[in-house]
C-alpha cells in the first residue's frame, strides 16, 4: 500500500475544514489512534488538560481508572462544546497516565473508545508519568481539535 492508500479524508464540516487522517505503511500499526492527521480549518482549539472533575470540583472515581477516563473526555467534550466543537473535531490528544500499566493502557482504550471515532480516531501520545496534580487523579489529557471559524 502507498502513502495515497493508507490516508483517509473526513469532511465534517461542509467545504471548510478537512481531516485527512493518515498511518503510513512504513510505520507500525496504531491501535486506537492516527499517526498523522493533516487539517486545513480557520480555527484551531487548544485544550488543557483535562482531569476527573466534576462541575463541583470534586474528583470522580477515585481509584476507579475507567470512571476517571469517562469523566476526563465528558470534560474535554464540554471544554469543546464552548466554541460549538465536540470530539469528532478532535485531531490531536496527549494523555498523561500516572503509574502506566499495560492494564492501565488496555482501560483506557476501551473507555476511550466509546468518545473518539473508531475509524479515525485522532492522533494521540500516550505518556507514563509518576504524579499529577493530586495523588487521587489517574490521568489528564489535553486536545487540539480544528473547527470552522464563525
């Protein structure tokens, strides 16, 4: 297969923003995320990273990884949502895992998985870390996602 043959184009928004998600053959197959997404929009979002706060500030499922990473992507949607965008916008995640276990990664994937396209999910780096801002947060992730300037 050819580089022209492994890119896929997402038009989500009319003529304005394209998506062109591509794993080039010469690279390793990803499992749960693009390598490369090329996008062509007027305007680009930034997210901080997210954590498993409720509206209250109150974490959400303390020792509970998949409660967590539920709750983490319902925060990045709403984060979105701000400026008229959701996940499908999404082109680029960070995720910091605190302690990261092949267990931890299997959780996350298959969480994650019920937010973030399965056929073009964005592209994403997965990163073990020793501590986040609070010993009772597992993971925080942060986004960038391209919408159409209104």
């Amino acid at each position: 297969m050819d580089r022209s043959q492994a890119a896929r184009t997402l038009v989500p928004h009319g003529d304005f923003i394209v998506n062109t998600f591509c794993n080039p053959p010469e690279l390793a197959r990803p499992g749960g995320f693009t390598h490369v997404v090329r996008s062509t929009g007027n305007a680009v979002l930034h997210v901080a990273g997210q954590v498993a706060y409720d509206s209250e500030g109150n974490i959400v499922g303390v020792g509970d990884l998949a409660a967590q990473v539920a709750q983490v992507y319902r925060n990045l949607d709403t984060a979105l949502a701000a400026f008229g965008a959701s996940l499908k916008d999404v082109v680029k995640t960070t995720i910091f895992v605190r302690d990261l276990t092949p267990e931890k990664i299997a959780t996350i994937r298959r969480v994650r998985a019920g937010f973030l396209s399965e056929t073009e999910p964005p592209a994403s780096t997965l990163v073990g870390v020793q501590a986040l801002a609070k010993p009772e947060l597992m993971l925080e992730v942060e986004a960038v996602a391209v919408v159409e300037d209104n």
